[in-house]
C-alpha cells in the first residue's frame, strides 16, 4: 500500500542534501535538463505514475454506486486519499476536506458558495496586491455580480504585505478576508497566522491560498485558525486536474450547494432534491478518481521525505541561490522578503525576461518568464515581467550555477 | 531547429536595442490623416501603440510606442523603418508576406520580397515568440483594415495571440 514506507525512514535531510531528490523522478533522467520552473507546477515522482497507472491497470471502477468489490475498494482509495489530506493539514475531520480541480476552482467554488450569500452592495471583500489572478478574478467577478467592493492590501519594496495597513482595511463591512501563503511570484511567505488572528479580531473570516506553500512547508489548519485553505495537485508533485479545499465543518454545512448533478443528492424526484452531507455535496458527479489517489500518493511521498527536510533544504537552496545569483552583474532580484520560499524573481539589466527565458532554453533551463499571473505585483513594481527560477525537492545548487553561468553568456551576448 | 544566432541577428539586436521611430504622434486623429492602434501580447506583457499617418496612398509615417523583448522591439522598429513612405498596396503585400513567414510552417521564405524583414524568418523555429514578432504586424493589418472601411476607428487593441505554428 505505501511503498515509500521503508525508504522514507532512512531518509533525512543528508539524503536531500547529496543530490536532491532527482533520482526519484523520470523526466529529470535526462541529465541535461534544469527545470526550474516547480512554481508553474511540479515534476512527478515514480511513485505517483505508479498510484495511477496501478489504479487504472487494477483497480478502476467508479465510487460510491456499486455494490461489487471493485467499486467498494476503488471507494476506499478516494476516501483514503481525503484522509491522506486531512492528515497531510492538520484538519479534524477527513469531511472538511472537498475535492476540486485545483486550487483555483476552490477558490471560485468558495466564493460562489460561502461569500455570495453572505454580501450585500457595499460590503467589502478583502484580497492583497499579491494575489495570484485566481485570488483576484473571482472576487472581481463576484464584486460585479452583487455591488460588493474589492479592496487590496498592499505591498512593500521587498515584496511583502503592509501589515500596518491591515487593521484599518479590516472594518465592520469587510465579508472575508482571502490571502495568498506564499506568493507564486515573488517568494514572500506571508505570516498567515498574524494575518487570521487580526482578522479574527473582527470576525472576518480567512481563505488561505495555499497552492505555493503546500510544497515547501508543513501546514496545520487547526493551528492557523483559518476558515478555508486551497491547494493544488499539481504543485505538490502530484497529477493535473486534482486539489482540495479545506474547510471548517461548520461553514461546509451551512453553505448552499456548487455544482449539481449525480454524487452530491440523497434523493431527486420529479419536483425536488435533497442534497448529501458534506463533502459529498460539493463533489458533483465522477470526480478525478485516480487524480485523487494521485494526490494522495505525492502527499505520502513529500511526507516521506519529511517536510521539515524539504523546508530545511530548499532554504539552505534560497542562501547557496542568493549568493550564486547575485555575483551576476546587472541582475536585480525582486522580491527580498526575510521569510521566502525558494523562488528567484528577477530581471537582468538591459536583456528582457522573454529574450532571457529563450536564452535558458537554448541551454536547457527551463524558467518561466513574464507576470506570472500576478500583474498587481508587475504594476509595483514598474516592471512588466520577471524572469523566476522557483526550486522544488529535486534541484540543487548546481542548478543555480548552471542558470547563473548561462545568465553571464547572455549578458555577453546582448552586450550589456 | 535554427540556432539563437539565427533568430538573434545583428539586425535584431542592433534595432532591439535602438528602435527607430519610437515616438508617440500627439494630437492624431482621423481629420489629420493619422490612425494609431494598440496591440497587447497578454503572455508576456508586450505593450505597443503604433501611429500611422497616411493621405491614403501612401503611408508618410510610422512610429511607435511600447516596452517588450528585443523580437518585438526589433520588429516593431523595423516595420515603421522600411514600410514609410511605401504606398497603401505595397504596405499590403509586405504585410502578407511578413505573416506568412511567420505564421505558416510549410511557408518557404522569400528573402527577395522582404528584404532585409527576412531577418525574422528564424522567429518560426521559436513557437512561442512569434507572437512577439507578428504584435505590431497585427496593429498595422488592424489600421489599414479600418483604413479601408473608412471609418478611421482607433477603438479596440488587437493582440497577435492566435499567431502559433506547430
């Protein structure tokens, strides 16, 4: 059931720290390739292509309806798998965890259900200019649809929050308060905790978008006394197409329905339905069986390797990084927070990031280049694009001397 | 599969990094014979306004405005340098030809009939950066076409995002 069991218990930080966790991933047996670009989305283990390609050779079948075997264990994998994200957050209950396509169906799927109902015109609904688009554009949309008003928290020059700010953005109108942990585009990690407590100080309650920290630091729910956390898959080193979102069990039982359809009813007749209990409810029709299954086993092989060692060494690859980076001429790193994720945000005088990520490719690095779905933070900073190098389990600093060496080619090439 | 030195010729990175033309025409309106449109590449944040002053034979001038990559300031810089003071239907031709290289994969480059535009041949091996050479090529295809409608609009952005060949 968890092959990973045995190696996981030898492993520790010295593991990560002889060659990263490359060895575990196929796509990087290519010895050539640098992928730096974990922060669009992960590579994957062998022992997640495994959960799915044995799921679907030997144990497919659809949930919750059949009376055989098959169904009942392909059930308990589904379900296992919510138990694994309970676990893997710190939730009480595997029930306050629902199944989305990632993290930004939760976040559409939560203000559809827990903040539409709860505004009026004027009330106000409260996000920060770090927010990835998926954090801004359904509460722009839901702000059109009911006269609700979006109001930002702002940034800093080293790409932080303006916590002094918070407090009076915080009033008697404010419905909910939505907070990236860890901004896609600049690293930042955002003391949440700080944030929620302020918040709770007014009753305002806090979705935590946590699709960016998720893989890179332990997360506990119940001691963040937040009302909801979002994540993704696919970030975490697990399929596309599969996230969940946390959420108090009081707030899942008091909020209406998303999606209709098969999976989420007691009982339809001709005149009316009634719905399931939660999760059930908010999981509409066939879910992504095996992306789930998927999920579960990249959450069983990050544990495995132990969050604290991923934490302890992508830090010690943010130093070694910031160090290797900044002895290139002309580059300007932006985004410095004091506490960050391994994420390199920056632009190279006179060379523009799109020309830059061209350059990297040719030399099979692969980063991404341009507003990383974030343009509040663009429009900032005056800039608009970054080259980011964001680093996951399986780099090492040789990566970054690798990108820094080709980042000196392309400085010479442009003559800058 | 062509080389960075292909696609980075010194013509490139000579007008990458020293547009010509890039100058807003203030006060251009219709009555003065001058169209501007703009052209937004939401991928990578490439920006551009281009200005076109014609009596409607001829096109007297061209310049623009805009931040982007070398590809795209390249390309922009170059079309207002070799297209002014060419006629309406040669513009066309060019225009053509220009996306045609670009755009089509099975096109076969006609160095002859673009001149020195052919420089940007090799952009078609870089799927992802032709939209950054096509941005301003869109915004001149978009003014000629409200040109020839007479309605002398300037609403509306284009933007070259459905220009990628396999």
């Amino acid at each position: 059931m968890d092959p990973l069991k045995d190696v996981a218990d030898c492993r520790d930080l010295e593991f990560l720290r002889q060659n990263g966790a490359r060895a575990d991933f196929p796509l990087l047996q290519n010895e050539d390739l640098v992928f730096l670009d974990s922060g669009a989305s992960a590579q994957k283990p062998q022992v997640v292509l495994d959960a799915l390609t044995d799921f679907y050779r030997t144990g497919y079948a659809n949930i919750h309806r059949g009376v055989y075997r098959l169904s009942q264990q392909a059930t308990e994998l589904y379900e296992g798998a919510r138990g694994k994200i309970q676990r893997f957050l710190g939730a009480a209950e595997s029930s306050e965890i629902v199944f989305v396509r990632g993290a930004t169906e939760g976040l559409n799927l939560l203000a559809h259900s827990f903040v539409r109902p709860r505004v009026q015109p004027g009330d106000e609904i409260l996000i920060t200019q770090m927010e990835h688009h998926s954090n801004i554009v359904p509460w722009q949309m839901l702000g059109q649809e009911t006269g609700a008003v979006l109001k930002y928290v702002p940034l800093t020059g080293t790409g932080e929050l303006d916590l002094a700010a918070l407090p009076e953005l915080l009033t008697d109108r404010t419905r909910v308060l939505a907070v990236t942990h860890v901004s896609n585009a600049l690293g930042t990690i955002n003391p949440v905790a700080e944030i929620i407590r302020l918040a709770r100080e007014k009753g305002v309650p806090v979705i935590v978008d946590g699709a960016q920290a998720v893989p890179h630091l332990a997360v506990d729910v119940q001691a963040l006394d937040c009302d909801f956390y979002v994540f993704s898959g696919h970030k975490l080193y697990g399929p596309t197409g599969i996230g969940a979102v946390y959420g108090k069990a009081e707030h899942w039982r008091a909020m209406p329905p998303w999606q209709g359809g098969g999976d989420m009813i007691l009982s339809v007749t001709m005149e009316q339905t009634t719905y399931a209990e939660p999760p059930a409810c908010f999981e509409a029709g066939t879910p992504d069986i095996a992306g789930a299954i998927g999920l579960g086993a990249a959450i069983d092989y990050v544990q495995g390797l132990g969050l604290a060692n991923i934490t302890a060494y992508e830090q010690e690859l943010l130093a070694a990084g910031t160090e290797i980076l900044g002895a290139v001429p002309g580059l300007r790193v932006i985004g410095t927070a004091a506490d960050k994720a391994a994420v390199f945000s920056f632009v190279l005088e006179g060379v523009h990031p799109h020309d830059v990520g061209t350059f990297l490719d040719g030399d099979n690095i692969a980063v991404r280049t341009g507003h990383h779905c974030a343009q509040p933070i663009m429009d900032y900073f005056g800039i608009p694009a970054t080259t980011r190098a964001s680093l996951g389990v399986y780099n090492t600093a040789a990566d970054l001397e690798a990108l820094a060496e080709s980042l000196l080619r392309i400085r010479k090439f442009f003559r800058v | 599969m062509s080389s960075l030195r292909d696609l980075y010729q010194e013509l490139v990175l000579d007008h990458g990094q020293r547009p010509r033309n890039k100058r807003p025409i203030h006060d251009c309106s219709h009555e003065k014979g001058c169209t501007h449109r703009e052209g937004y590449n939401p991928l990578c944040g490439d920006k551009l306004t281009l200005y076109v002053k014609s009596d409607g034979e001829t096109l007297d001038d061209l310049c623009f405005e805009g931040d982007g990559c070398a590809i795209f300031t390249a390309s922009s810089s170059m079309l207002t340098e070799v297209l002014k003071g060419k006629s309406v239907a040669e513009v066309k031709e060019i225009l053509g030809e220009f996306l045609e290289m670009l755009t089509n994969g099975e096109a076969e480059p006609d160095p002859e009939g673009l001149g020195k535009l052919a420089v940007f041949g090799g952009v078609k091996d870089f799927p992802a950066r032709v939209k950054c050479a096509t941005l301003p090529w869109r915004a001149l295809e978009a003014i000629l076409a409200s040109q020839s409608d007479d309605e002398g609009t300037t609403a509306g952005a284009v933007d070259s995002n459905d220009d990628q060949i396999d």
